[in-house]
C-alpha cells in the first residue's frame, strides 16, 4: 500500500517538503513512456527506501539520461 511506503521513505528523509523534491525529482529520471506513472513513483518511493536516492542532487543526476538512453552531464538542463 503506498502508505505504508511513504512512511518507511520518511524513516530516511524527515521532512515532508524534501522527500517530495527527492521523489520529484527521481519519477523524471525513471519514468519510462507508456508506463503508469505509479509504478514509476512506487519505484522512486522504493529507491529512497533502500538508499538509492537521497536529499542531495547529485545523488539524483545518472550520467545517462535512464529513460531516453540520452548522455548528458549534471550541469546540462533536463
């Protein structure tokens, strides 16, 4: 139940505010087109769960764009 998720994703970062900035931030770099987009925030929920993403940025900013198989760099705009 996604409830149960947030609340085990809010064990790792406290503050309401930023975890939906780390969960925002991390459904643009794992949605795929023609995917639901819960499966996709399911995936985030759990990423930060595990410790896979974190409050930091850089931490969210793959060198290759997982979607679109794009290269790009941290500083380029998504």
């Amino acid at each position: 139940m996604r409830a149960s998720e947030v609340h085990r994703a809010l064990d790792h970062i406290s503050n309401r505010f930023a975890l939906c900035q780390v969960i925002s931030q991390s459904v643009r770099l794992l949605h795929k087109s023609g995917e639901p987009m819960e499966i996709t925030v399911t995936r985030a929920l759990n990423g930060v769960e595990c410790g896979k993403f974190r409050g930091d940025v850089v931490t969210l900013v793959p060198s290759v764009n997982i979607a679109s198989g794009i290269l790009f760099h941290p500083g380029d705009a998504l």
